[in-house]
C-alpha cells in the first residue's frame, strides 16, 4: 500500500465542477400560475392576475440578482395575460346576457 504522493503528472483527472446557476423562484410560479389561468375554469382569472404580478417581479428579481428564469417568466406573463383577458371576456358576456335576460331583451 505504499503509493506515490499526488502531484501534477499522476493526479486524476477529474472534470471541472459545474456549478448551476440558480432559477428564480418566482418565474417557477409565474410560469404554472399563467398555464392553469389557462386551464382552470372559474377561478383562472384570478390564477392569471397573480400570474403577471409574480412574473413582473420576477423581471425585477432576475435584473438584480442575475438568477435564470427570465423564459419562465416571459411564458407565465404572456399565459396569465391571455386567461386574464379570456375570462375576464367570458365574465363580461355572462353579465351583459345576465342583464337582458333580466330586463327582458
């Protein structure tokens, strides 16, 4: 059991560590927030409108800190906004048929 000492010539060559940058978790739940306003019915309004405050501050986050996740957030705001708007479009028809139901048109 008597090996030579390490040095340059007969250390193992190891590959170089990679360090992972880490994502921000805020795009994380901007992202699954604006693809359920999506899906879920009734309450995705609400899903998209927490979606584009969670991905606006993620936009600030990741300018400070350079943490990843600026694609995450891009797909929660542009998802959030697309149910925010196609629910608050099919709230609006239920009300206006609601009314002239209502007065009788």
């Amino acid at each position: 059991m008597n090996q030579p000492p390490l040095n340059r010539s007969n250390a193992p060559n190891y590959p170089p560590r990679f360090e992972q940058t880490k994502t921000n978790g805020k795009s994380i739940a901007a992202m699954v927030l604006g693809i359920l306003s999506l899906i879920i019915p009734y309450i995705g309004l609400i899903f998209g409108i927490i979606a584009i405050v969670m991905a606006s501050l993620s936009f600030k986050e990741i300018k400070r800190t350079g943490e990843q996740g600026r694609g995450m957030a891009v797909a929660g705001l542009v998802c959030g906004i697309i149910g925010t708007a196609l629910y608050a479009i099919i709230l609006l028809v239920l009300i206006i048929a609601g009314a002239l139901y209502w007065y009788g048109f």
